[in-house]
C-alpha cells in the first residue's frame, strides 16, 4: 500500500523519558520543568520511598489494618479522645489490672468531667458492677486465674496498707501457741493446752477456743462441806465467812489443823492440854455451872442460891452449906 510503519520493540530500554513535566529514570518519578530539573514542592517516587512534596493526600480511605494508613477523620477523632478521655489499659509489662469479680480485666477510662467508668478488655463493652478490685497479673501470662507472689513489700502503717511476711510473722508471735507462718505461705495454727480444775488437760487450736475453755475453768466455784457434809460454794473473788461466836479476848496455840492427803481436808483440832486460858465454863442439862478461873474453882446451882455456891480456892474451900458426904 505504499506506506511505512515506525514502531518500537514491546521492551524498550531508555536512560530516561520525560513527558508533559514528568520524567522517569533510573532513580524513580518526578515533576521536571523544561531543562529537566525536579520542580520544587512536587511529588516524586523513589528507591527510599515516596516524597509528597509538602503536597496532600486527598480521598484516603479510613484505615482497618495496623499497617493501613488514617486519614484526617480518623486522627481527629484520636485526638478529641485523647482530650476527653484517659484510659488505663493493661500493657504487656503492667504488673497490676483493674479486674471485675469473675477475674475478667477491665480499662478504666475517666472522661473530660472527671467520670470514672470502666469497660471490658476482651470485648470493649461497659461494665456497671461495683466489685472492682486491682489485681496482680502473673509474669509470664497476663492473666489474673493464677494467683501470683507480690515481693518487696514495704511494712505497712496505715490501716489500709498492705503488709508482708515479717509483720504477720511479728503479729503471730504476739498469739503465741506455736503460731507462724509455713514454707509455701499458709498459717501454722497454734496449739494451747489447758489445765483444768479435774486435773485434765485439754488441747485448744485458736485463742478464742482456749480462752472460753480457760474462763470455764476459771469460774468453777471452790465447795466447802461441814462435818456434816453440807456443801457451800464460792467463786473465786467472792468472800467465805468462818464464824467460831466467841467474842473478847482469845487464845492462841489451842486450836490446830492438821491435812488429811487421803480424805483431802483440812481437820481443825483441839489441844489435848488447854494453855493460858482465862477460864473454863461448863454447864449441864439442868442449868448447874462449873466456873475454873486460875483462881480456882466455882459450882453454882442452877437455882441460883448464892449460899449454895460451892468454891475451892488458895484460901481453902467454902461449901456452900453443902453437906460432905463418905
């Protein structure tokens, strides 16, 4: 047909091509002007990456992925919450969480008016409960199932600080019984024995068991018996009287006790010879007394006869009128 067709390879190799403002090298893409120079504050693409130019980028779709990029909405919004909203979210190397009472891990988060409220970790949704507590993560899984050790504790002074080892050890010292704490963190219980009034002992595991079993022997009442055997009961404190009826002077060194071990009493005895007494006085059925004094010796009749009073003294014996018979 007469005509001659130019046309190049499909691959084609260039030192570079610029077109229209544009050029592509060897070293990437970018906006020339006519001598090729980059024009300043344009786009240009790379072997190091992607250079806008101080230039925008404009349509961004809102980023999903942790590598996607965001956009300005999404930044905005990362801002107004920085803003309104403080959270405290368990890291990999927090010691300590906010958990809820079946152990799930909470994010506590405090709004721009000072309200307080807390969200689920593993979901994000809102918790309402009131049993909220801080609990110790273990080291190596950030889980609050397992119970873990907390070191390093300083002894606590205010009621409501925790305290260690050494104190609790300190305050099961003051209980006493053999009280401590075992290897492996649990309570060693103590052991009191008691003493009791039968002659027993009883063997109590906590201090207020063996002070109701010690105060139950405590107040049993000491008993007393007569010859009789008439029992009387006194507590300890209270006041026993011991009344003989004798009244004025008395003597000392005729009256003695003597134990009985066997029988477990006390026997009060008198004295088979009677010192240093001021007088005997005996009188009988009939009313007739005998009076010895260290003078001598008076019978008076029960009638009361004077003139029948017999005497014996150092002066001799009066007879009262009294016949002397055989």
């Amino acid at each position: 047909n007469g005509k001659v067709t130019i046309a190049t390879k499909d691959d084609v190799n260039f030192n570079s091509v610029i077109a229209n403002g544009t050029k592509i090298d060897n070293t990437g893409f970018s906006f020339v002007d006519a001598a090729g120079t980059k024009v300043v504050n344009t786009p240009s693409i790379t072997r190091n990456g992607i250079d806008l130019g101080g230039q925008k980028i404009t349509n961004v779709q809102a980023g999903s992925a942790t590598t996607d990029a965001v956009n300005v909405g999404q930044l905005q919004t990362a801002i107004n919450n920085v803003g309104s909203t403080t959270r405290t979210a368990v890291q990999t190397n927090s010691p300590f969480a906010y958990v809820n009472g079946a152990g799930e891990i909470l994010l506590r988060e405090v709004n721009s008016s000072g309200v307080v409220s807390f969200k689920k970790s593993s979901d994000n949704s809102l918790y309402t409960g009131t049993d909220i507590s801080i609990s110790a993560l273990h080291a190596t899984d950030p889980q609050t199932a397992t119970p873990v050790s907390v070191g390093n504790v300083a002894a606590g002074k205010k009621d409501i600080d925790a305290v260690n080892v050494s104190q609790l050890k300190g305050a099961l010292n003051v209980i006493g019984g053999g009280a401590d704490v075992n290897a492996d963190g649990t309570i060693k219980s103590p052991t009191f024995t008691i003493n009791k009034v039968d002659g027993s002992n009883e063997t109590k595991g906590s201090v207020s068991d063996a002070i109701t079993t010690l105060n139950k022997e405590v107040v049993k009442p000491l008993e007393f018996s007569d010859d009789s055997g008439t029992k009387i009961e006194r507590k300890l404190g209270s006041e026993l009287k011991v009344k003989g009826g004798a009244t004025g002077d008395l003597s000392d060194n005729n009256i003695g006790v003597k134990a009985d071990t066997a029988e477990g009493t006390l026997n009060v005895k008198l004295a088979k010879d009677l010192k240093k007494l001021n007088s005997i006085e005996l009188e009988d059925a009939a009313g007739n007394l005998v009076r010895q004094t260290g003078s001598g010796i008076a019978i008076m009749p029960a009638s009361g006869d004077l003139d029948k009073i017999v005497e014996l003294n150092v002066n001799g014996l009066n007879n009262g009128k009294n016949k002397i018979t055989n």
